[in-house]
C-alpha cells in the first residue's frame, strides 16, 4: 500500500504530503472496482512519464495556496475584485484547463497568492 501510495502522489508531482491523505488512499484503494487479487504493478517512475506542461503550471498554482484556507481566501478575493471579476477568473481556469470547478478556484486562489493580490 505505501509504494503505491508513494507512487500515487509522485505520479502527480506531489512528494510532500500530509500522513491523513494515506487514510483516503487506502479507503479508496481498497473500495477500487477491480476486487480480488491484485497483481504486482511495476513502479511508476517518473521519468518515464513526463507531466504534462499545462497540468504542471495548474498544480504549481493550486500549490501556491493552502487548500485549507479556501474560505478565506475565496472572501478575501471577492472583496478585493468583487464577486463578478471572482466568477470570471474561475471560469477562465476551468475553460484553459479543463478542470473541475473546485480545482479552478484553488488555482485562482494560488494564482492571487503567487502575484501579491493575498496573502497565504
């Protein structure tokens, strides 16, 4: 369970993590679709497989802000630029990237972090 969970979080260019993420790894490793015996999987090196430079740049964002402090940081923003210029900024990362909802605001929050408009 811990080399996969290792591999996991370096697969997305995490090598730092808190311990409580391993507790929702292994729930979900353990309730994943595939039951019965699993195989051995070869180790995911990281070399092998280069992140994509787009995924990168939206984790590096994401990483610039704690995700704990959303709330805040949400608030913080809004007050700043206002609910509308808020809404278009989250827009925007989701259209750029893809990405869920949830994901785009920690990035407009890292993103705000990274150029000084709040504070971390």
């Amino acid at each position: 369970i811990w080399d996969r969970f290792l591999a996991f979080n370096l697969a997305r260019g995490n090598d730092k993590v808190p311990a409580g993420f391993l507790l929702g790894f292994m729930r979900r490793w353990r309730t994943s679709p595939s039951t019965g015996i699993r195989p051995e999987a070869a180790p995911i090196s990281t070399s092998e497989q280069a992140p994509d430079p787009r995924q990168r740049e939206l984790h590096d964002q994401i990483k610039a802000a704690p995700s704990g402090n959303r709330q805040f940081h949400a608030s913080d923003l809004c007050r700043l630029i206002g609910p509308a210029a808020y809404e278009a900024r989250v827009l925007d990362v989701i259209q750029r990237f893809g990405c869920p909802r949830f994901t785009a605001t920690l990035a407009v929050h890292g993103r705000a972090v990274m150029s000084g408009e709040i504070s971390r």
